[in-house]
C-alpha cells in the first residue's frame, strides 16, 4: 500500500492529479488489447494481469520524467495507443504503468509545399484522415482498425492499410520521428526526403513495439485525395489463375490502391453476402484510383491482364460493396467472440511469389484440422503478396488450448514453407516464441538493441520475447 | 592497434585464407590504401600521402570472414571491408594500421528468379557486371551510380548508394529484401527475403548505411524488373532555378515517375556540356579550335594558364552573370508504354505551365549516351594541378531554393560552383554540388577544400537540410555526424558498442570515436 501511495505521488508530480489513475475499471480496461486470447480469457471470468497505474501524458516531457521515474524505481512502463492491436502488444503488467498516449493527439505543423504533416502519435487515424480530407489531402493509411488505432500504434506495431499497394506502408509515409529513450532522452530524427548519414534510425524504431523507446511525434508524408477512382472485379477458376493475374499487373509496374484475391471458401461467403447465387471460384477485387487519366490507362491495363489471365469480368458491383463496407468486418465479427467456446482470430503472412501457393496450401492444410479457415490475398508487391486467414471454431475442449494449437500449426507450417511469419499485425507476445526462429542470429541483434537501449528492461518488457 | 607479440598475423591470414590470398606487399598496400576521396589524391600528387593498410586479403566465403572478425575481436586488429574503392569520401581509407578486406572474389550470382522478381548475390559482384547479367535476361536492376564499372553491390549497401533512376526504381535501401552479414564478433545474420515484414525493427536498414563499421555485408537478395519495353527521352530549357525547382515538384506530386530527373543551374548548364558531347571546363572558352591547337603546341602553357584562371574563382562565377543559356532540365520516362506516354505528356504541360521551352529528346539522349563519362573526365583536373570535388546534400522542397543559394553562395567565395537538382521526390530532392578550384601548394589545396566543406556543411545544418544524400559520410563528413544526427547519434553509439566492443571495425568512420561508449 505504501509503495503504490509513494508512486502515486510521484506519478501526480509528472502528471497532475486529472491524469493519474488507480481506479479498478481503469486498471481492468487496460489490461489487454483486442488479442483474442486475452479476450478468450476474459469471457471465462480469468482475471488478467492488470497494470497499477494509467498515466495520460500531454508533453514529450512528461514522458521524459516518466522513464526516468521508471528506471530509477524499476517499474514497467507500457506505452499505449488505442488497444485494437492483436497480438498482445499492449497489455497490463503487474507493478506497470500504462502510458495512454491518447492525450497528445494535435496536428502539429501541415506543409503543403512539401506535402508533409507533422502530428503527436495519439491522433486517432480516422481522425488525421479526416482532417487531411477537410483541406484536399489523404494519408493513405486505411488499416480496417483506423477508427479505433493511433498514429503511434501504427508506427509501433509497422502497419500496413488496405490501399498500401498504392499509397506504401507506414515505413513509406514517416520521413522522420521524435521519441522518448528508456533512459528518458528525447531524440529527434531530420526531417529529409533521404540521406546516407549511416543507417537509417526511423527503421530502427519503427516496429520496435514499444520495447525500445515510447514515439511521440512523426513527421508523415501525405498526398492529394483523388481525383477519380474505377472499380474492378474479376473470378478466377482458381487461386493460381488469380495469382498469376496478380503477378502480372504487379510487374508491369502498375500501382492499384486495393488489390484483394479471395480463396474459394471466401468468395462464396463474400458472394452469398451479395447476392450473386451461382458464382464459383475465387473473386479478385482491384481498385484503381488517383488522377484522371493515369487511372484510365491503369484499368485498362488491369483489365487486360486479368482478362488474359483468364479472370471473368463481374462489373463494379463486388468491388463497390467491399469498398462501402470494408471497416464493417471487424465489428461484424465481435458477436462471435461474445458467444462461449468460440474462436475467431486472424493469421497474416507473406512470402515471395515462388513461395506464396506451397505456402497457401500447406498453412491451410495445417490449420484445417483445428479449425474452419478461409483466406484472402493482399498488400500486392512484384516481389510477391500477403496471405490473410480468417480461423474460426468452436473449440471442443479447453478455448485457450485449442486456441495455442492453432496458432503452433499455422506458425510453424509458415516457417517450414518459406512464409514470414508476420506481414503487418506485428509480433506481440503472441508470435514471441516464433520470432527466434523467423530471424535466426538476428534476434540476438535485437537483444543487443534491447540491452543497449533499455538495460534495466522497464519499456513494454515481454514483447517481441524481449526482456521476458 | 595493440602490437601483436605471441600473435603473429601474417601466419594466421595465410592459413585461413590460404598463401595466394594474403599480401603484405608495398604495391598492394598503396593501392588498398585508399579510394577515391579527392584530398588523398592531392596528397598522393605531391608525394604527402602513405598507405596505412597493414595488408590485404581476400576471402572467398563466409566462413572465412567470420573466423577473421572473431579474430580480430580477441587480438583486437582493425579490418576494413573494401568492394572497388570508389567511395568519395574516405570510407574504405584506413586511418590507423589496418587488414583490408577485398570481397571481390565473392561475386556470383547465386540465384536469379524471373517468376519473384528477384535476385541474390554475393556482394563482392561489381554493379555492372550484375546489371550485363540481367540485361542478358530481360531484367535489369534499376541502380545506376556513375561509379557502376568500378563499385560493389557491398559497397552500394554500406553507403547508402543512388542511382541516376532512383527516382522510378528507388535507392538501395528500396531494392534490398534479404541480407546475409558477418558481425564483428563473427556470428552469421541472414534476413529471409520477402517484400515486407512485420518482425520488429528491419534489421536490414541496420547495415544499410552502416559503412563497414557494424559488420561485412556478404549476401543480399535485391528487387529487379524487367527491362523497359518504352524509354522516353525529354528536355527543357527553364528561364531559371525557381521555375524548374516548381516544375520538377509538381511533376513529382502528380504521380508521376520520371526515371531520371536532372535540371541543371545557369552554370552547370553552360559548362558542364549537359546535353553537349565534349563537356569540360575547356569548352567555355568560344575560341575551341584556337584553344585546342594551343593545348597542343604549347600543353604546359595552356595548363598554367588554365590553373591561374581557375584559382581566382570569383572572375569565372561571375560568367553566370554574362551566360544567359537558361537552366537546362532531363527528364526521362520508361516501362509499360502507354504509361510512359501520358507520364510524358502530363510533365511537359507542367514544363510548360512554368515556362519552359521543350527542346526535343536529343540533349536528354546525349546525357544518357555520356552519362559515366563525365566522372572519367574529372581525373584530367587534377593533371592541370586543379582539383574537383562534389557535395550532395537534400532537403524538402520549402527549404530548397534557400538550401541552394546558401551553398552556392558560401561556395562561390572559393571556387567555381556548379549544381544541378536530381534525385527528386514528392516531399523534397537532392542538390549535387561540383566545385573546381586550384592552389599554389598543397597546404593551400587542402586549407581551400576545408574551408569549402565547412562553409557547406555548416550551411546545411542551419538550413536543416541533410548532409549527404547518397555518397556517405566516410572521413569527410565523419566529424559532422554528431551535429547532423545530434539527439539520435547516441542511437548509433549503443548499437556499435554493442556489437563490436573490440572497436575493429572500419574505425574513425561515421563518427564514431575509436574506442567504445564505456571506456570514453
């Protein structure tokens, strides 16, 4: 008792008493992010870990004197954006504080010229979007969590949205950062469009899961809103034939904003949905969009290829509808997980196109006996493409075991076919114990970062496997 | 260096490395002694300059690399990873005693996949030789630095390397998807190749740009296209910087992706032959017939002449005044045809719209036909006893136009500059300064090249523009590192001293102080 009193005041000091926090909803709300296992859990009446404190920070400085509060003191401390993350990133620890970074949510600076703008991490994505649109110009960043995810969270965990083929990934848009060591020092990376003055420190933070230093502003790269947009749908015969179509576009050097290949057990629950009754096959969904006359050239393109690659035309309609409801999905799939012994997650790999269908095929195979499985394919590249399974079952025994088993089968069946084991959902705590084998010698590089940066292992420990 | 007593290293390279592929010999050392910085050249000139490479080896597989750095680490000798030695500033120059590492004996081709679109090599594989490999094949890699006959793809990730077409097929960083690299303490690394992970930190942009001092790059899996099926030559004259600056931001903020973008200032337009076969210094004069039947009556005269004009830089920067030639701009547009086509015609409305005067695809295929030949043209500078060197710096386009009259400007007080824009982007782009200047001993070279490197730095930093844009920091920039990464270099020092506590690699680099964080 007496220690959490020394600390809270302590706390109170940084933060004021508005923006501290012991209360027992608090602390249990913060406990977990939107992993299904902590949720599993959760509906069976576990108690999870919970943190002690939720700090909300309104200044680099405030964290500043958080961290080194920390590691004199020796407590953890979790950085927190807006919790939808799904692999236990964020996540209560017993004696931590959670560093809700929701507070510091402004745009700093907007430079037209340079087509730059420059916010605090805590800014809802939905909400930067929105406000870049007010004034003619998107960020490009659509992951299915925009409404409920942050800046620093997309930073953090290197997410990519669903228009990524087009717009880049999160590493693409951030030209530079400012953010808070374990130690407590603030450092801020040069704002250029590039430079070789020794590796590049973005690239170092970026995915770092908050184990190496909490982010606090980034400087991201934005672009006009578009001035047109064609939608595209197509069935394939087969996954292959959908692929192959894929492969070709991409190589031609085109950019599509959204390229989406659904495997036949999606395309039928994705058509019932539509109403289409007789369609087989494997729907690929491509839109286009940007300025006038480049989208032109690029359907017709697209058209092209996927019609030599022996796609079927099935008009706007398929690609239409996926473009209106494509956020609904996730808050669609929440009912399930509320019913008991149910299981629904979300498995995301990828691989080179040489890799991508052995990889498809044995994944699915692995996971079948535990589990309904579905897939669909995204985030093209002309190196290759990203496999995105949906899991769902009722489990038969105990939910938590059924749940570790699927996770094991799919894992490893992805490192023995050459996938990596994560395109952009990141590592957590739940793909830790696979993260050694996926880098091999490199994850002792990672050790040594984590050591060298954060020696008394008080930021986020546990995640990546890292200072468990 | 500790002085190796009980020890003995030539024996213990040739019995790894084997006899043949160990030399102590002086000729070796002189020339593994340095690359191609230019205030080395000009000590070399007048006989004020000493290798201080210990030896050379030259190893053919992985493994051998990996013994020779856990050796290192525990008998604590400095080594440098060296690819061609084209480097301009000093990165493979050894400053203390040190083993030079030579990895062009690892240079196959180890796996060409047409169907992923990728290639691995080992990395001692000079640039062109791999590009001839996979022109041969339909492909090509998309990386053209003028350096491409006499530089490594090793060398390219440790500096941070662009191409002349970054701007359509992106820099190394962008081209790299699998590495394989020794650590100084000798552990092997390897990222799988894929396009994109979430894994954590990309331990690949670890050693992009590491410069030989976190380890020696042995493999890397690289992106590659197919060769394109259109190639679109354009060039523009601009009635000055500003306008062009305006034009190539649009057209980079448009969506378009020019393969190559270069527009060159007043200056670099009229002398450096942009667009023109005999480019140089020597053309300026409009008498050329009589200038060349002089040169070649009277070689030595015309040389001093040449040398005393060219070290009162403030007469020749004032031609830019009298040269009313315009600002001359290439652009280049390649890949699916129809592509390239309204690529193409949407840059020429926005040169129009700026005010250009479209000139037709001939300067921009002369360009292209002389593109490596200019560097070649460098050397006959230093025969004249004047001396050449580049800056590249880069910034957002706000800053620009400031950016480039602040170097020029600081420059132009000591020699004659040249600048042209490339390397562009929808946030910002690259400024390439060329400056020629001469002295009347090398005490005066060597004060006049550090006042122009200072002046321009410094420039740099205030503006808050980047203090190389892809040629590095090696020992030119090296002393500049804190400043310009200033908060975030403590970063880079924890990294280094943790994964080389002996301190061996590649030292004096990057700005890293010789010894490790704890013993400072």
């Amino acid at each position: 008792m007496s220690l959490n009193l020394e600390r809270y005041y302590s706390l109170r000091d940084i933060f004021g008493p508005e923006r501290v926090s012991q209360y027992l909803s608090d602390k249990e709300d913060y406990s977990r992010d939107m992993w299904t296992r902590l949720a599993i859990q959760m509906r069976r009446g576990e108690r999870l870990e919970t943190p002690d404190f939720i700090v909300w920070p309104v200044s680099v400085d405030e964290i500043s004197k958080l961290l080194v509060l920390a590691n004199n003191k020796n407590f953890p401390v979790i950085p927190y954006g807006a919790g939808s993350g799904v692999c236990g990133g964020a996540v209560g620890i017993s004696g931590g504080v959670i560093c809700d970074m929701k507070r510091m949510d402004k745009i700093v600076d907007l430079n037209f010229e340079s087509m730059l703008a420059r916010v605090q991490v805590g800014v809802i994505g939905e909400n930067l979007e929105r406000e870049l649109n007010r004034r003619g110009f998107t960020l490009g960043h659509f992951p299915s969590s925009i409404y409920c995810a942050t800046v620093g969270g997309f930073v953090a965990t290197r997410s990519a949205g669903q228009a990524s083929t087009k717009y880049g990934k999160i590493e693409d848009m951030v030209t530079s950062l400012q953010a808070v060591l374990p130690n407590g020092t603030i450092i801020n990376t040069k704002a250029v469009p590039r430079k070789a003055t020794g590796p590049d420190i973005n690239s170092l933070i970026l995915g770092s899961e908050g184990a190496l230093a909490i982010v606090t502003e980034v400087t991201l790269k934005i672009k006009p809103l578009p001035e047109a947009r064609r939608f595209l749908s197509y069935t394939f015969s087969s996954v292959k034939s959908g692929l192959d179509a894929i492969r070709e576009f991409m190589q031609e050097g085109l950019k599509p904003a959204i390229v989406r290949l659904y495997d036949e057990t999606d395309t039928a629950i994705t058509m019932n949905a539509l109403g289409y009754e007789d369609i087989t096959g494997c729907l690929l969904i491509v839109i286009s969009e940007g300025r006038e006359k480049f989208v032109e050239v690029e359907s017709e393109l697209v058209n092209k290829l996927c019609t030599r690659a022996g796609g079927k035309d099935r008009g706007e309609r398929p690609a239409k509808h996926w473009f209106e409801h494509r956020y609904a999905i996730s808050y669609r799939q929440s009912p399930i997980m509320s019913s008991p012994k149910m299981i629904l997650d979300t498995i995301e790999v990828v691989a080179l196109w040489r890799d991508v269908e052995s990889l498809y095929v044995s994944m699915k195979s692995a996971i079948e006996p535990h589990a309904t499985v579905m897939a669909h394919f995204s985030h093209a590249y002309p190196e290759g493409i990203s496999i995105y399974f949906t899991v769902m079952t009722s489990a038969e025994g105990d939910e938590v075991r059924t749940y570790d088993d699927i996770w094991k089968a799919a894992m490893t069946a992805c490192l023995k076919s050459n996938g990596v084991i994560s395109h952009h959902h990141g590592i957590g705590r739940l793909k830790a114990q696979w993260l050694k084998a996926e880098l091999g010698e490199g994850y002792k590089l990672l050790t040594i970062l984590k050591k060298g940066l954060d020696p008394n292992n008080i930021l986020n420990p546990g995640v990546l496997g890292l200072g468990e | 260096m500790s002085d190796s007593t009980s020890f003995n290293l030539e024996e213990s390279l040739k019995k790894l490395f084997g006899q043949e592929n160990v030399s102590f010999d002086p000729l070796d050392l002189t020339l593994y002694g340095r690359d191609c910085m230019p205030t080395s050249i000009l000590k070399m000139q007048a006989g004020a300059w000493t290798s201080q490479a210990k030896c050379v080896v030259w190893p053919t597989e992985t493994r051998q690399i990996s013994e020779l750095l856990k050796l290192a680490q525990t008998k604590k000798f400095d080594v440098i990873p060296f690819g061609a030695g084209s480097g301009v500033c000093g990165g493979t120059e050894p400053v203390s005693p040190a083993v030079i590492v030579d990895m062009k004996r690892m240079d196959k081709v180890l796996d060409f996949d047409p169907y992923s679109k990728v290639v691995t090599v080992q990395c001692g594989i000079i640039l062109e030789h791999l590009e001839r490999y996979l022109n041969a094949r339909g492909h090509t890699l998309g990386h053209f630095p003028s350096s491409i006959y006499c530089c490594t793809v090793g060398g390219n990730l440790a500096t941070r390397s662009a191409g002349q077409m970054s701007s359509k097929y992106g820099k190394i960083e962008d081209m790299v998807i699998g590495l394989e690299v020794v650590m100084p303490t000798g552990s092997v690394v390897r990222v799988r190749p894929a396009p994109r992970r979430s894994t954590g930190p990309d331990l690949i942009q670890l050693f992009v740009g590491s410069e030989g001092t976190f380890g020696i790059i042995t493999e890397a899996t690289l992106r590659i296209w197919k060769l394109p099926e259109e190639r679109i030559f354009a060039a523009f004259k601009f009635p000055d910087v500003k306008s062009g600056i305006s034009a190539m931001r649009e057209i980079m903020q448009s969506d378009i992706k020019p393969s190559v973008v270069r527009f060159y200032d007043e200056l670099d337009t009229a002398f450096s032959g942009a667009g023109k076969e005999e480019g140089g210094i020597l053309d300026i004069l409009p008498i050329k017939e009589a200038a060349q039947l002089l040169r070649s009556i009277f070689p030595g005269l015309v040389r001093a002449a040449q040398r005393a004009v060219l070290s009162r830089a403030e007469l020749l920067n004032l031609i830019d005044k009298v040269v009313k030639e315009g600002c001359l701009m290439i652009l280049v547009f390649e890949g699916n045809r129809k592509l390239a086509k309204l690529e193409f015609e949407e840059a020429k409305n926005i040169c129009d719209k700026n005010g250009a005067e479209y000139l037709g695809p001939a300067p921009a295929q002369k360009w292209y036909q002389n593109r490596y030949s200019i560097s070649y043209k460098q050397s006959k500078v230093f025969y004249m006893g004047a001396f050449v060197d580049t800056i590249e710096v880069a910034t957002s386009w706000d800053k620009l136009s400031l950016l480039y009259s602040e170097i020029k400007a600081a420059i132009s007080r000591h020699a004659l500059v040249l600048a042209h824009f490339s390397h562009a982007y929808v946030d910002g782009c690259s400024i390439y300064f060329t400056f020629v200047t001469s002295g009347l001993s090398l005490e005066d070279r060597l004060k006049v090249h550090k006042e122009i490197w200072e002046s321009a730095m410094k420039a740099c930093l205030r503006v808050g523009a980047t203090i190389s844009h892809h040629h590095g920091v090696g020992l030119v920039r090296s002393s500049w590192m804190q400043e310009e990464l200033s908060s975030s270099f403590v970063i880079l020092d924890i990294i280094k001293s943790g994964i080389d506590p002996s301190g061996v690699m590649n030292p004096y680099k990057l700005g890293f102080d010789k010894r490790p964080l704890e013993e400072k």
